[in-house]
C-alpha cells in the first residue's frame, strides 16, 4: 500500500508531500522519477507543486509529455487515484485529465499566503472525509492559478458536481471561484492550494490532513 | 546535367521557415497585457486602446513538400505551442531554399 510521488526536473515540493504522508501520515511513499514508467505496486500517485521543465512555454506543457505521464495517465484511467497540487493541477489539465486551465494571476502577483475554503465533495474520492459545505484553510503559493474555462464548459462542469473546492476570498481571479475540480468519476483531483502544506501542526494548521489520507481510503 | 547534379537533386530536402504567432483568445483577461497599457500611459504614449501580450515561436523544418511541412507545425501548434482553451494561434509559413 504505498503512494507514488512523481518527481519532475523543477519540483519543488515532492519532499513536502513525503513528509505529509510519511512524516505525519505514517504512510508508505515511493518517489517516481520523470522517466519512470513502473507504477506497480502503487495505490495513489501524486503530482506535487513546483515548476516543472522551468514552467516553459505554460506551466505544466513540457511536463506532459514526461514518460512517466503516459503510465499515469493509464492508472487514471482505470479508476486509480490521482492528486495533482499547484503544478501537479496545471499538468492535469495540460494532459487532459482535467479540463480548463491555470492561467496568470488576475493581480499579477505571486500569492503565498492562507486562503479560505468551501468543500463540495461531490463523488471526489480525495475529499470523502470532509462534509458538503465545509469551511477550511489551506496555504496557496502561486503566480498562476487564475482557472479559466469557457462558460458552455464551465456549465457543464457545475452540473456534474465537478468543481468541489471553491476560494471564498477568491485570491486570483479564477472563473466561479474555482480552487480545486474533480474528473466525472472522482478519481483525480486536481487543486491550487496546497494540502501537504496543512498535515503538521507545527505548519499552522492541519486541515490538509483528511484529503492526503484519503490516499489509501 | 552531371551525374553530380542529379544526386543533389534527390538528396536536397527542401527547408522551410515557419512562424507560430499565439494570441489569447480575446475572451481571456491579460492582467499582463493591461498593466503593460497602464504604463504606456505613464510613459505619455496615450491613445491605445488595446493590448494584448501574446508569443510568437520561429522554427525552421525540412519536410518533403508544403503541405508536410504545414501539416508538421499544425500538429505542434495545436499539441504543444499554444493551449486551445485560452488561445489562438497563426501560422506563416516560407520556403527558404
């Protein structure tokens, strides 16, 4: 029962997500390097923040054609949990797990800084442990996490459930206060904040917990 | 024509120069864009009313004929260049030899 933690050249907070899921967590983690492609044994996999391939082109364009993509792509697609943080998002959506995409931020600024939260879980697998309406903080770190979609796409989304967290400050500017979306079946997540961040108490908080726990259900 | 000359002929690849402009959709907001045209301002140059910040990306390929080479950078342009969701993209598109 161990969860996959893909490294790319430029990510930044692998070690963080290792340290929430094994330091706090008592987890079993695997690192996976981009050119991997061996994703046996592996229950979760997740795609930490940072700036993959140096962000070039658009964040997260160079990443998916990583190798180690393709196998998770796969795993995805037959139901195995998938967590995309901060780049880890902007990837999915790059691959085409998710729709939409991360763009700059409406300020311009990067913003490091505790937002407020709302949860709709929906039928997303990662946040089965917290209840529909729920309020929590989780730190965000970005200079793009403006989520863009075109209002026909957007509708659909907000009818299948598919946008579960939602800014309630709306930092950057995203479409619907769009924080976080989920696939039509619930197994990929795909967030700006970053809930690795929110595991250990010595961090400021700790409501990042409950979504890496749900890891391995 | 020598026998050289024929051999050249059937090795010669014709090159071409290829230059993707990417713009935003006009529907996506440039905060990039809009801070660029505040400053204009500042700087005295008044009067523009738009601007947009996109990129433009320049190549050069070998391909057998136009029509390859068109087909090659339609593939990269709409795959890896510019993202469809947010953004629009034009291609010009010259043989160099």
């Amino acid at each position: 029962m161990t969860i996959g933690i893909v490294i790319f050249p430029g990510s930044n907070c692998d070690r963080d997500v290792h340290w929430a899921l094994q330091g706090c967590l008592g987890r079993s983690t695997r690192f996976l390097w981009h050119e991997e492609r061996d994703l046996k044994g592996l229950e979760a996999v997740v795609l930490p923040g940072g700036f993959s391939y140096g962000d070039y082109l658009r964040c997260g364009a160079i990443a998916r054609f990583a190798p180690v993509l393709e196998e998770v792509k796969t795993f995805a697609d037959r139901g195995g949990p998938v967590l995309g943080i901060c780049n880890g998002f902007q990837i999915l959506t790059e691959m085409g797990l998710l729709p939409g995409v991360l763009t700059r931020n409406a300020g311009l600024h990067f913003l490091c800084e505790s937002t407020p939260l709302e949860v709709q879980p929906g039928r997303c697998q990662w946040l089965a442990n917290y209840h529909d309406g729920e309020q929590i903080n989780l730190p965000i770190a970005h200079g793009e996490g403006r989520y863009q979609l075109d209002s026909e796409d957007m509708k659909r989304l907000e009818d299948n459930g598919q946008v579960v967290l939602r800014y309630r400050n709306n930092p950057n500017g995203s479409v619907a206060n769009v924080a976080g979306i989920t696939n039509i079946s619930g197994n990929v997540l795909g967030l700006m904040p970053h809930p690795e961040r929110a595991c250990d108490d010595v961090s400021g908080g700790i409501d990042g917990r409950r979504l890496l726990a749900a890891a391995l259900g | 024509m020598a026998w050289q000359d024929l051999t050249k002929a059937r090795t010669t690849v014709p090159l071409y120069n290829a230059r993707v402009q990417i713009s935003l959709r006009p529907s996506v907001l440039d905060p990039a864009g809009e801070a660029t045209r505040a400053a204009a301002t500042r700087l005295g140059v008044t009067g523009i009313k738009r601007l947009r910040i996109g990129k433009a990306i320049e190549l050069e390929l070998e391909a057998a004929d136009r029509a390859t080479a068109e087909a090659q950078v339609t593939l990269l342009s709409d795959r890896l260049l510019a993202n469809p969701v947010i953004e629009d993209w034009s291609l010009e598109l010259a043989e160099l030899n």
